[in-house]
C-alpha cells in the first residue's frame, strides 16, 4: 500500500470518527422495516460472519475500528430480535449444522 493510499484510509476513518461521535447520533431510532424471508436469512448470516464471529471476515478499516463494546452488543440484539420476529431462530440453526 502506498503512502498515499494509507494517508486517505486514515483520513477516512477520521472523517466516519467525527461523524460518529457528532450530536445525536446515540440517540435510538425506530426502524420498519419488511424483509423477505430469504433477506432475513442473509441480513442475519452477514452480521453473524461479519461482525459477532470473534474474528471479523470484513476487511473494513472503519467497521473493524468502531464495531466493539456497546455496538457489538446492539447488533446482538438486532441479530437475536430478527430471527424472533421472523420465527427463524430454530430452523437457522438447524441450518448452520449442516
């Protein structure tokens, strides 16, 4: 990677930084949304494998700095709350053991 290349991922995740931490942006908002079945099934695969699983599979220099502590256990939960809604939980881990 060149100077130049990490000098504009840095400036990147300056920029994600400041956007995060700017006012309001921890205050809850309230989503509906209405997913197929089949895009429950890969939105909650995508946040198991990119972001729960220990080791992240995303190569994200702006996920993987900011996806820790309270962030991680929000997505938990949304990731817990999905399959509840959906009445998926059972048959995804039935799923995964194949």
């Amino acid at each position: 990677m060149s100077n130049v290349e990490a000098n504009e991922k840095k400036e990147k995740v300056r920029l994600f930084e400041t956007v995060l931490s700017s006012p309001g942006m921890s205050e809850k908002c309230k989503l509906q949304l209405t997913l197929s079945r089949h895009h429950i099934l890969l939105l909650s695969r995508l946040i198991e494998v990119g972001i729960l699983e220990g080791e992240s599979k995303l190569d994200d220099e702006i996920i993987s700095g900011f996806i820790f502590g309270e962030s991680l256990e929000e997505f938990r939960s949304m990731h817990e709350e999905i399959f509840r809604k959906a009445n998926l939980k059972d048959f995804y881990e039935r799923l995964k053991m194949l």
